[in-house]
C-alpha cells in the first residue's frame, strides 16, 4: 500500500505463531498467554522499480549536502597526506557509537596493529573492514557485495556474510517479538526482499544521495542479518555514494552527523516503514553537511600537527622519517614493525626514523608496556577524540539487531 501523501510504498504485515524454548513452568500465566497470541512481522514492499517523489525542499537540501560532500571529496582527496584513511577510521567509530559500541582513538589504534586493546576497539576495527570491502566492492553494488560487507564486519562469527534464518526483532524482551518496537520480515523473505533492494540500489536515475538513504532504510527495514545490520547498511551508503561518483577519494563521515541526532535518524526509519521517504533524506542530508564541516576541522587539526612536525624535524631530505610524517597520521600508536611493513626498511632504519620523530615532538614513547615498545602521537589521538566529541551524544537506548 502507498502513503496517500508520497506515494511511497509503505509496509504491510503478517501474523506467524511464536514457539518459545522455554519450559512452560518458566513462564507466568500472564507471560504464556501473551506468547500463545500471534505477533505480527513486516513485509517488506518491493522498491525496484518504485517512483521517486520527494518534496521540493527535501530534494533541494539533498542536493546542497550533495556539493558540500563532493567539493569535500575533491579539496581533501587530493592533498598527499593520507587522510581518506583517518576519515574512513572516524565513520567506522561513528557508525559503530551509533549502536553503542563506543571506544578512544588510542584503543582503536592498538586494535588496527594487532596489540591487546578493548573489545569495542576490536569491533571497531571490524567495521573499518566492513566499510574497506564496501568502498573496494563499490563499482558492483550485489548480493555478493553486501554479503563480503557483513563477512568482513563480523568475522569471525559464525554468521558472518550469511542471511539470518531465524526471526529477529528490535526492542521489547529477549524472548519473543511480543511488544517489540520493530518487528522485520520473516526470514522466509529476507533474500526475495535484498534482491530487490539490490536491484533498486542498481538504478541510475535517483539522485545519489536521496538513492544511498532510501537503500538505507529499506536494509534496515528488511534486516537480513542476525547482528550487524546497522553498520552494514551504513557501509552499504558509502559504497553506494562511491557508486555513483559522488564521492571519489574519500569517506565523509555522515554517521558521525547522524550522532549528533540519533533520535532523529531512529525516527526517520520509522517513518520511512510507514511510507513517508523524505524524513530519511532528509537526515541522511543533515548528518552530511554536519559531517563535511567536523571533518574539515579534523583535516585542518592534523595538517597543523604534521606542519608542526615537519619544522622541526632534523633529518636528512631522504631520510625514511619524512616518509613516516604520513604512517603517523594512520597510526597514531606504533612499532618498529609497522614501520618495517610500512616504508619497507630494516628494523634499524625503522628506529632511527621513530626517534627523529620523537625528536620533533611528533612521537612519545607508551609507557608501561612489558612486551612490545610502542610510540604513540598524542596529537593525532587528540584531534580524532575531539572529532568523536563533535559528533554529538548517543541516543540512549539504541541498539542493533
């Protein structure tokens, strides 16, 4: 059925029995006639080949954040320091804060080299995975694609790059889809449901920033995985944008705009289930622009820093320390052996380009560790903590199915 307002197919539902694992003598009278009822799960409509109306101020918002993330892509991705790697660092910590999974730039860092860190660190790194198969898996926009995305994020689960076959739901109790917020589709229909989202994804006549949000929400809609699904889908908007040449060089960090209004982005979905498309642009619009402008300042703060270290670096022009300038920039924590595999120089080679930058206040040495001797820059830890501040609060209760 479509909403009478945009024309934009809205869901529908269906009724399925709930069979609970859980012995009848664990369950109070009250709980096992609510589980004896029916609960009702989405069906997802087809979009594929669905007509894209939005309001004229939706489209023209979209369209201004459009200019704003491409002059973005093309003033940063062109400079030689390597900050398409440190912006698609900072989306992957923001995708994932959306779902609570909160981490400093130092443990994340420590993740990325393989030296103990927390366990969202970990986590975090992983989406850094998913959104690296996303970007490099972007010229095919597939099943196979958004299957390699998941796979990447969640490895090394089990369910990794597989379509759930079981019922999912988001909110309410553990143990059944009763009085959930969201019910999505019955496993049934999950892989019907993505080939048409793939399908709709493939089009060419959605302007590309208004295609990635509705892609977006109809992911999260249909839910086709048993965790993960947040992260992926919002991969699953940059893949799309770099599909599109909307962006060429680098990631804007759009869920770092959306963190600074998570209710806002949860109500959009919401609202996009029940046929109204444009609230969903238009956040997807707002955390673009939001995004450009704290990415700029995260740019201008570490191109200060790398000036900074340059000035006082005293090292000869070939030396392997002017090269390791921009290593530190991706690795604010490090090793010899990062530096090793990095600039591909021997273990000494490696020390003494660390203790140049040490001298120039670019590098301190960890203090406290048993094993490995690590450096860290201090700068470039504060300038990601700080662009992670910008980014706003969580919404309190979000979490991802």
């Amino acid at each position: 059925m479509a909403s009478p307002t945009s024309g934009w197919p809205r869901l529908e539902v269906e009724e399925h029995r709930w069979r609970t694992a859980l012995p009848p003598e664990a369950l109070s009278a009250s709980a096992r006639a609510r589980l004896s009822r029916p609960y009702a799960s989405a069906v997802v409509p087809r979009i594929a080949e669905a007509d894209v109306a939005l309001p004229r101020p939706t489209a023209a918002a979209a369209e201004e954040a459009s200019r704003l993330v491409r002059d973005f892509d093309q003033d940063v991705g062109g400079e030689v320091a390597p900050f398409a790697a440190v912006l698609l660092r900072s989306e992957s910590a923001s995708s994932s804060q959306i779902e609570n999974l909160t981490s400093g730039a130092r443990q994340i860092a420590l993740a990325e080299i393989g030296e103990d860190a927390r366990a969202n660190a970990r986590l975090i790194v992983g989406n850094v995975h998913a959104m690296n198969a996303a970007l490099a898996l972007s010229e095919r926009i597939d099943m196979d694609a958004v299957l390699a995305m998941h796979a990447a994020l969640m490895q090394p689960s089990s369910f990794a790059g597989t379509l759930r076959d079981e019922q999912v739901w988001i909110g309410g109790s553990a143990w059944s889809p009763h009085g959930a917020g969201f019910v999505p589709p019955h496993q049934r229909l999950v892989a019907d449901a993505l080939d048409d989202l793939v399908t709709f994804a493939r089009r060419g006549d959605v302007p590309a920033l208004s295609h990635a949000a509705l892609a977006h929400a109809q992911f999260e809609t249909i839910h086709p995985f048993v965790d993960g699904n947040g992260r992926t889908g919002r991969a699953l908007v940059h893949a799309m944008l770099r599909h599109r040449g909307l962006t060429r060089a680098v990631t804007v960090p759009v869920s770092a705009g959306l963190l600074v209004d998570t209710d806002r982005y949860f109500s959009a979905l919401t609202a996009y289930r029940d046929g109204d498309p444009a609230a969903i642009v238009d956040a997807l619009a707002e955390a673009a622009v939001l995004s450009v402008a704290n990415g700029r300042e995260l740019v201008q703060d570490l191109r200060e820093a790398r000036a900074t270290w340059a000035a006082n670096l005293r090292a000869r022009s070939d030396s392997a320390a002017w090269r390791l300038l921009d290593v530190v920039l991706r690795h604010p924590v490090l090793g010899t052996e990062v530096v090793r595999a990095e600039l591909g120089v021997t273990q000494p080679n490696a020390r003494r380009a660390i203790d140049h930058l040490v001298d120039a206040g670019a590098l301190t040495e960890v203090a406290g560790r048993r094993r490995s001797i690590l450096w860290q820059s201090s700068e470039v830890i504060t300038a990601l903590d700080a662009f992670a501040a910008r980014a706003g609060r969580r919404a309190l209760g979000a979490v991802e199915g």
